[in-house]
C-alpha cells in the first residue's frame, strides 16, 4: 500500500465513511475508493481535490507530507510565480496538489 492509500483509508475512516459512501460523495466509481487505497490506481487531480474537500484534509495529508520542512506559502508564491501579485492562494494549492501527486506517482513507479 502507498502513503496515498494508507492515508486515504486513515482519513476515509476518520470521517467515518465506507469505501462505497466516499466513491459516491465524490463521483467515482463504487471500487475507486478500494483500488486506490491499496495502490492499484491512482486518482487524478480533479479527483484529488474532491478527496480533499470531502475528508476535510490537504494534499499534503493524503500524500503524506513533511510541514515540518515546509517553507512559507508567501516564499513559495514569490519563487513559482515569479513575484506575481495576481496569484490566488487556490492557485498555489493546485500547483502544490499536482506537485505531490507526482511525486507520490513516481515512489510507485520506483516501488518505496
């Protein structure tokens, strides 16, 4: 099982939901839930970002993420956005969201 299904079943269960009742709240598939959480598949990020929404966790949570190494959303802003004051902080977020999946994509690849 990856970081991502583990965490997917630990905040799935947290929130008190089965399999089939998280499949439904987001529009998958009744065994989405069940592949990715034992790593068989993966979600896209569409998909990521209802998970999100609907477990009440980030990205980062799913992905199993560090915050302690974190740098700060203003630094990291500045150096992805080249300064640009426009940026939102949901278009930070999808970048980091895609950033973390990604990486999560390729440790299954490399089998960590």
């Amino acid at each position: 099982m990856s970081f991502f299904g583990e965490n997917l079943k630990k905040y799935r269960k947290r929130s008190g939901l089965t399999q089939r009742q998280l499949a439904e709240q987001i529009g998958a598939k009744h065994n989405s839930v069940s592949n990715w959480e034992t790593g068989q598949n993966e979600p896209d990020t569409e998909t990521i970002h209802k998970l999100c929404a609907a477990l009440s966790v980030t990205a980062n949570d799913l992905f199993g993420a560090d915050s302690s190494a974190a740098i700060s959303r203003d630094d990291l802003k500045f150096a992805l956005f080249e300064g640009d004051e426009r940026v939102t902080e949901d278009m930070l977020q999808e970048v980091l969201d895609f950033a973390q999946f990604v990486k999560e994509k390729h440790r299954k690849k490399n089998g960590e």
